[in-house]
C-alpha cells in the first residue's frame, strides 16, 4: 500500500521569487515585511513549505496512524483574500489576539488583510511567542 506523501513539503525555492510573483504590489510589501518579522521572531532564515507557504523552523511529527512528516514551527501564505498565519495555540495567544486589531480566525489560522491594521508590537509578541511554544513543544 502506498503511503501518504505530503504536498506541502520544505524545498529550495527562492522566498523572494515566489513573493515577486504576488502581484498586488501593498501585498507584496506586506509579505516581505511579515517575513522579516517572523525572521526576527524566530531567529530561522525563511524557507518556502511546498509552492505557496513561506516556513521558519521545522519539526518532524508522526501520528499513531503512522503517518508522519516535518512542518514549519510557525508560517504564513499571501493567499488571494489576506495573509494567513499558521501559528500554533498557546496559553495566551487569545489575550494577544484581543490586543492584535483588525484580524479573522478560522481554525489554527490567522488572517491579515493589512499588516497596518494591526498593533505591529503585538504582532511581534503574538509571533515571538508562537515560534517559542512550537519549539518547545516539538524540538525536544
């Protein structure tokens, strides 16, 4: 039986290539910055997960149905309608969500429209923390 393989695998793609392609220049502009936030956040150069997903940090995981794979600690995509965040659930991560600004949820996701409505510190925060509770959870 074949196993199950992962689409959304870390490759050698170039970051700044795939966020040239974006066309809408302010998102663009957004992409690059939340790339050097989550650069500084987590102290991992950015790395592209599959064709659309820019990654820091990795971790493997394996589920008891033997399915495993590796994943970044903490990522976003510059999807058609916002930047999505795929940060992990920690402690206090809806205090800072509270404190965050204009934002959606929709299961693990963070969605963006524009990184100028929301507090840039608490994005920092709500980034910084994530990276560390991901790391600590699953770089033993």
């Amino acid at each position: 039986m074949a196993k199950n393989t992962n689409k959304t695998t870390e490759n050698e793609s170039s970051v700044a290539d795939f966020i040239n392609t974006i066309a809408d220049e302010t998102k663009r502009a957004y992409s690059f910055k939340l790339a050097e936030l989550m650069e500084e956040a987590s102290g991992q150069k950015a790395k592209m997960w599959g064709p659309a997903i820019v990654g820091f940090g990795s971790y493997h995981y394996k589920y008891e149905s033997g399915r495993e794979g590796d994943a970044p600690l903490i990522a976003f995509s510059p999807r058609k309608s916002s930047l999505t965040l795929y940060l992990p659930s920690f402690e206090s991560k809806e205090q800072l969500l509270q404190k965050l600004g204009k934002h959606k949820q929709s299961g693990g996701c963070t969605h963006i429209i524009k990184l100028t409505d929301v507090d840039a510190a608490v994005l920092t925060q709500l980034l910084s923390e994530s990276f560390k509770h991901a790391e600590t959870t699953h770089c033993k």
